[in-house]
C-alpha cells in the first residue's frame, strides 16, 4: 500500500501557520459579528474593534491558533495527501493523470473527521479569548456574584484550557464539536475538491506541476467557497463555543439552531458570511502556496540527499 509521506505533515504545518498570520484579523471580526450584538455591518465591527481595542483587538487570541493550528493543518493536510495516496493505490488509480474525483471525496471526508478532534479545542479557546474583551465591556453579560474568575476573565490560551478543564473535565473542550463535524466534513470536500481541480486546470500548458500563481488563485478560490458555504454551521458552532464563557444557554446543535432562528430569523446564520468569503481566499492562498512550495522544497532536498 506504500508508507506514510512525512513530508506531507511538514508542508502543512507551515502552510497553517502561514494562514494563521495572515486570516487571524478577519477571524476576529468573523467571531463577534456571529456572537456578539451592536456590530452591524462588517465594516461597523471593524471600526469598532479599532477604536475600543487598537490594532491589537484584531490579533485577540493568535498565539495559541499560531502555534496549535500549524499542527492541526499539519495533520489535515498530511491525513488527506495520504489517504488520498492509499485510496488511490487501493481503487488502482493511481496511474491516472488527473486525480479521481473519488479518492479526493473520501480524502476530504476522513480529513473533515480528524480535523474535528485536533481543531476542536483550538477553535474554543481561540472563540473564548477573541470574545471575552467584547462580552466585558459592551455589558452583555453581567458579572455577578456567581460569575467566577475563569468566568469572566482569561489570562491567555493556557489559562483558558486550565479552567474549561477544571470546571467542565476533558468534554469541556469539545463544546461545539457535532456542529463543527456538520461543518469540516463538507468543508473539507469543498476545499480540497475545487482546489486540485482548479489549479489542474490553471496549470499553464507543457507544465506538469501549476505554478505558484496557479496554487495562490486555486487555493484562494477554494477557500472563498469553502468557508462562505460553511458560514451557517459555523455560526452556530461558534455561539456554542463561545456560550459557556458565563451562562449556559444552549443545550446542544438542534437547540441552538432553533433558538437563533425564532430570536433572530434565517438571517442569523449568514452573519458573517462576507467576512468568511473574504478572509477564506488570503487565508487558504497563503496555506496552500506554503504547502506547495514547501512540499517541493522538501522533496528536492530528499532526493539530493
């Protein structure tokens, strides 16, 4: 069946981390207009961050998604560059020139899978401390008596994850986890999908691999498409992960979703919807160009050698 390419989890490590500087702004904005209140528009929330929080407000809990994505990238993209390897070897298409719609569905789907068990975590500490600053001062929850110090305030990621563990055990940190599988497993299908499509069809002609602005426009496109089509899901991920900073208020996906519909109606679920189209293309253009660039690095120095 052939063995497992590391190269492929080297390559997207650094492909995450490239994405994590680039998007992490966006992603801010992303988490208070879909949970918090009073933002309006995009370009409102934007403004508002600025003046109450200074260019530091947009960067609110980077250094834990820097480091914790770029080994969450690392394994989704090697899971899928492998699985798709193995599927291939096993379904004997691997000696077709173009990739196999197939081998890249059930790539994807087993990439969606895993992504939810390494991402989890680091979406709900990283949503915790972007919104904990806008929950405080716009007085949307109060603190009281009850309200607790890892309650009403974090000190940083690992401050974070000491308290989620210490009041809701090791489950705690995958609040938000069925809605975030209702995301990643179609997300991913159609990011990897449009992606190796298109940069196969960008490829300039007489070339046998795209070239770097192939990637960067693929890449880009695909995550404009897999982010905007998710944007419902993660609305309603996001306000489970974000719920149990003070008072519990939802009690699962299917609560959630008809909360929000009856309080807010259908248009709930696409806030955010521009921000995550927007910030999906630098984001997932950056990821992949690294990826590439890196992967080939990687492997011309191991043949050398």
């Amino acid at each position: 069946m052939g063995r497992v390419q590391v190269e492929d989890f080297i390559a997207g490590c650094l492909g995450g981390a490239a994405s994590v500087i680039v998007g992490h702004p966006l992603d801010t904005v992303k988490a208070r207009l879909q949970v918090g209140q009073g933002y309006g528009s995009t370009f409102n929330c934007i403004l508002t961050i600025y003046r109450n929080e200074s260019v530091s407000g947009f960067y609110k809990g980077m250094s834990f998604p820097l480091a914790s994505i770029a080994i969450y990238n690392s394994v989704v993209f090697g899971v899928f560059s492998n699985a798709q390897r193995f599927i291939s070897q096993y379904r004997d298409t691997g000696r077709r020139h173009s990739p196999d719609l197939i081998d890249v569905t059930f790539a994807s789907m087993v990439a969606g899978f895993v992504s939810v068990a390494i991402g989890g975590p680091v979406d709900l500490v990283k949503i915790k401390l972007q919104m904990q600053t806008q929950s405080a001062s716009s007085g949307i929850i109060p603190l009281t008596a009850n309200t607790s110090l890892c309650q009403s305030n974090y000190n940083g990621p690992v401050h974070c994850v000491n308290c989620i563990l210490r009041k809701e055990g090791l489950w705690g940190m995958y609040r938000g986890a069925g809605a975030m599988l209702l995301r990643d497993v179609p997300g991913y299908c159609l990011y990897f999908i449009p992606y190796i499509y298109l940069s196969e069809w960008l490829k300039l002609e007489h070339h046998t691999t795209p070239s770097a602005l192939s990637v960067w426009l693929a890449g880009g496109i695909a995550g404009a498409i897999s982010w905007g089509t998710a944007t419902p899901m993660d609305v309603v991920k996001s306000r489970l992960q974000a719920d149990s900073l003070y008072n519990r208020k939802y009690r699962g996906v299917r609560d959630c979703i008809t909360q929000s519909y009856y309080n807010e109606g259908i248009q709930v679920f696409f806030r955010g919807i521009t921000v995550n189209a927007i910030r999906g293309f630098p984001m997932s253009a950056a990821m992949f160009l690294t990826y590439e660039l890196s992967l080939k690095a990687l492997k011309t120095s191991k043949e050398s050698n």
